[in-house]
C-alpha cells in the first residue's frame, strides 16, 4: 500500500560541523520562546534558523539561511538515494536504557481516505498555514513525520543488527538521547523495507500537521507544473517509521492541569465523579503514581489543593459507552482521554469541547511532579494523571476512521529536526 522511496537527503557536513548537537533542535511546536532564542545564538547554523526563525517575517529569512547554509557547505546533499535507518537510546521514566529502531524515507504522499497513511489526530488551520508558508518558500522540510506500522514478524531486525557493529553515518547527543542514522544505497536491502511496507497501512504516531500541509503544497504545485508526472519530488515526504512492536517503542501519558475554571469547587467535584467512580486516598503523588499503573483502564490520578491525591477507578457495572455522551466510534469512547474530557471535563466542570480544541482552561505536561506542583501552587485548580494510550488503541482508532482527543499519546523521545532534510525539487 504504501509506496517507500529512497532519497538524497540533506544534511550537515560533519567536515564544516564537527558537533551535531550544536545544530539539531526538538521539533518545532515543543520549542519556547526562550529556546527558540538560545538555539538561534547557539550556533549560526541551527536549524531553528531554517525551521523556526525568529524573524519578523520568519519565511524569507529561512530561504535565505538555507542558501547561505549550503553555499557555505555547512549542508550538503547526498550524491545518491538512500534509506537512513534511525536509532535513539534513552533512559525511560523508570531509569531503564532502551534503543527505539526504525528508518526514515520518502513515502508517496495519499489522501488519508485512500487508507494508506492513516491519522488519529485533529489538526489545526494555523500551523498548517505557518508550515505550509515555510514549505513554499524553502521548497524543503526540516524534520520527519513520525508513524507506525505493525510487523509481528519483525522483518528488518536483521538489517538493524548488522548496521548496528558498523559506525553511524550520523550522530547527535540531544537532551539525553542518543541519535545514530545510518545509510542503505544497496538497492537489494532497500526493496526489502518497501516489500515490507507494500501491503500494509501506516499510522502517523506524530506530524499530523505536517503531512496534511505536505498534501496542500503538493495540489498547489501540482496545479501549476504542466509536465507533472507523479514523480516530482513534490509528492513524497520525508517520515520515519518504527515497528509497534519494537520494544524501544515508548509512549508516555500527556497529563492534565485544569485551571480557570468558572465556579470550581474541590468538594463538589469529588461527589460528582463518585457516580461513577471508587475514589482511594494516596499519599503522595509517588504513590498515586504507583497506583494508577496497577489500576489499568478506565483510572485515572486525581491532584486537588492541600495535598489531597485519589485514585479514581470506574466502578464495575458502569459502562464507557453510555457514559460518554459525544458521538464518536467506539473505538474512541473506550479510550481513557476521552472519558476523562467527555465525563469529568465537559459534563461535571463544564469545559466546552471549542474550550477543550482551544486549551483555554487545561494546560498539558508528561511530568506528574509538574502536575503536583501547579495544583499546590494554586496555578492549577485540579490535576489529572493518566495511563498511557496504548499504541494498538491508536491502530484501532485510525482502521475506524477516528480520531482521538488532542494531547492522546506522546510518543517518545522526539525525533530532532535537522538531523536530515529533504528538498522538494
């Protein structure tokens, strides 16, 4: 199903820039202010330059860094097609060390109802529009669309491991994670990732955004190119692509702290989610934490002023699906992100799914301590901490044609911008 291509990435001359590190950024929706502004002083030639600049018209300022970066030779493009396998090693939340493998390509760009490449996620009109700005006048794109594919059979375990003795072609120390990317030219091992890919769907774990900006350039270009012919560079886009069944595949819970919301009282809150809910009393929020694992679906962590920590379990006999009022499939109304907004947001706080989409009233983090600390602060009014969205909940969600609450999944680490580019011409 999926049409994977080889292709001449962009890079950084590691003769011209000797530390990686210095020039490679987190994507750019997680970046500050205050990061954009540091790594933008780091190094002349971080990519933030070109995939966030901080100029009044960001655009033409990126265009402009980008030829200099390349008449300079600080980038370079390849001479011939390749597939970049990408390693990350990381530490996960519990101090375990963990590789997450996959590799990164072109992949023919389809609507998402030709069931090829699927979402689980709303997009919003303006990042598309800043992206697709970005895209029109650096005819390139910075960083890879993350997705998944499911192989049991895990088929390119082999070519991993045998890429592994040898040494990266690239490498990057970011924020704790180690980055190698290695390069496959061998036209034999390149057809056994795209006999992989042929028959099955993708599911874009991360870059809604980007792919759907991906596909408005490329009806725009299409509209004017005359002698279009399919093959353009103009119709693929640069993604990555890891294994669910990788076992360096992590996703962490995206918590919530509600605050500002017009008449919030703790104790009114706690008797309205016992309808449904056992709520226990917790220690600390360590122990909750501790807790909420154990409890499985349908559980959620709640942090109230004063110290106050409950593990609120859906009771036996209350079923999701009458509960959850919205009218989604099944497959989304099963999911604790949606209980969660649907019940306890909109229904008892009454958050409004527009003030939901426009995060007017919930601000998001992956750290529980944060959580915690907002709440007794006073920054937060209550503090709500998940489980994480499994990844085959995500695959059902996008077979169903859904998809999921903002803020559902949160795969990490990051993939880094700037680690390999691709032009569009």
């Amino acid at each position: 199903m999926a049409d994977i291509q080889p292709f001449k990435s962009i890079h950084y001359n590691v003769e011209v820039v000797e530390d990686l590190s210095q020039v490679v950024a987190p994507p750019y929706d997680v970046i500050s202010r205050e990061e954009q502004r540091e790594l933008f002083n780091r190094n002349p030639n971080n990519i933030i330059r070109l995939d966030l600049n901080p100029a009044a018209d960001p655009y033409p300022a990126a265009a402009d860094e980008m030829r200099r970066m390349l008449n300079e030779k600080a980038l370079v493009q390849d001479a011939e097609p390749a597939i970049y396998p990408c390693f990350q090693t990381f530490k996960t939340h519990d101090g375990s060390v963990v590789t997450r493998r996959g590799f990164v390509s072109w992949i023919k760009l389809e609507p998402f109802d030709a069931g090829v490449v699927l979402p689980h996620e709303h997009t919003l009109s303006g990042p598309k529009m800043d992206r697709l700005k970005l895209m029109t006048a650096t005819k390139a794109s910075f960083s890879q669309i993350f997705s998944v594919y499911g192989d049991e059979s895990r088929t390119l375990e082999k070519v991993y491991d045998d890429l592994a003795k040898g040494k990266p072609f690239l490498e990057a120390d970011q924020d704790g994670v180690n980055n190698k990317i290695y390069r496959i030219v061998d036209s034999a091992t390149v057809k056994i990732f795209q006999g992989l890919l042929k028959n099955m769907p993708v599911y874009i774990a991360d870059g809604h955004h980007r792919y759907e900006t991906a596909l408005e350039y490329q009806r725009k270009t299409m509209e004017k190119d005359p002698r279009h012919t399919g093959k353009e560079a103009y119709n693929y886009i640069m993604m990555y692509f890891t294994n669910i069944f990788d076992s360096g595949l992590v996703v962490y819970p995206t918590h919530r702290i509600l605050h500002s919301v017009s008449g919030f009282e703790a104790g009114k809150l706690i008797e309205a989610v016992k309808v449904h809910f056992e709520l226990s009393a917790k220690n600390d929020v360590d122990s909750l934490a501790a807790s909420l694992a154990a409890a499985g679906d349908h559980s959620y962590g709640m942090i109230l002023p004063d110290s106050k920590y409950y593990l609120m379990k859906l009771k036996p006999g209350s079923d999701v699906l009458s509960i959850v009022k919205e009218n989604v499939p099944a497959p989304v109304k099963k999911l604790d992100v949606t209980l969660l907004h649907d019940y306890v947001l909109t229904q008892k706080l009454g958050i409004s799914k527009e003030a939901q989409e426009k995060k007017l009233n919930i601000n998001y983090t992956i750290d529980r301590h944060e959580v915690d600390k907002a709440v007794q602060s006073g920054k937060g009014q209550v503090g709500f901490i998940l489980n994480s969205t499994k990844v085959e909940q995500v695959k059902e969600v996008a077979d169903a044609g859904a998809v999921m609450p903002q803020k559902s999944t949160y795969f990490y680490p990051k993939l880094l911008s700037g680690l390999l580019l691709s032009s569009l011409e």
